[in-house]
C-alpha cells in the first residue's frame, strides 16, 4: 500500500485492516507518534490526516491510504520548528514527555481552527490528550504563546 506521510509517498506492505499507528511506528519508522492506550482514550497517537486531528490507533491503513497524513516528525524540522514546537520548548511543557507529540499535534490542529483559543477552549481541545504528568498549564500556557507566535509571523 502506498501512503503520502510528510510530504513524501512511502510504500508499506501491510493489511489493510493494519492500524495506521503500526504503520507509522513499524513499517515507516515514524516513531515519534507513540502508543498510549490503543483504544482512543489518551491521544498520545494523534497525528493529521487531510487536516483532521486522528487518533492513529483507531484508523486502519485502508483508510488512511491516499489521504495526507502529517506525524509529530513533519510538523517541523529542529532547524525550522513549528510555532507550537517552538512554544512547547521556550515553555518547557515535557516532563516524561511520552504524551508530548500528541499534544503538539493536537494543538497545531487547534490553532488551525481557532487561532485565538480562549482557556476554556483550550482545555476543551486538550481534555482528550491524558497527560500523566499533570503537564496541562503549561500546555494552556505554551498554546496562547503559539497563537501569539502564528499571528506575528
Ligand atoms: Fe509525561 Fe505527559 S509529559 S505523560
């Protein structure tokens, strides 16, 4: 099967009823994007498919074929991060930080629907990202410097 994952076309050969996170991590490498609960409850496997933020644990390689999938690995690079890596390093989010990619993910979606999030509303977008670690103010914290950042640029 083939799929478009960070701006590149890779091949996996795999059974369509495969989970995209196995994909991702197993057959393509992308081990960033990290295995929490394996049944959509943490979000530690969030990634973007055709700019939807998806858990990759619940959505098989079927029906991620052909779509645009972006994983924590091509939001940015170390020498161009994104907005919301940038943020999340100038605010020191990550404390175990096996919960981070999914968090990072799921805010840059956020900030694409809504680039001004009231608290409120940024808990209600994060609320579905578990963090262990009780990381969630700076998360709210790291988010607003975000959408400060994107409004500038
Ligand atoms: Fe440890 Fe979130 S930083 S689970």
């Amino acid at each position: 099967m083939e799929f478009m994952v960070n701006g590149a076309l890779r091949e996996a050969d795999v059974e369509p009823e495969m989970p995209l996170l196995w994909v991702l991590r197993d057959e393509l490498g992308l081990s960033g994007t990290k295995f929490g609960c394996g049944i959509a409850q943490c979000g530690a496997c969030t990634v973007h498919v055709d700019g939807l933020a998806v858990r990759a644990c619940q959505m098989t390689a079927g029906e991620a074929e052909g779509a645009e999938i972006t994983t924590i690995e091509g939001l940015g690079t170390p020498e161009a991060p994104h907005p919301v890596q940038q943020a999340w390093i100038e605010a020191q989010v990550a404390q175990c930080g096996y919960c981070q990619s999914g968090q990072i993910m799921q805010a840059a979606w956020l900030l694409e629907q809504n680039p001004a999030p009231s608290d409120e509303e940024i808990d209600a977008t994060m609320s579905g990202n578990l963090c262990r670690c009780g990381t969630y103010p700076r998360i709210r914290q790291a988010v607003h410097a975000a959408a400060s950042k994107m409004k500038e640029a």
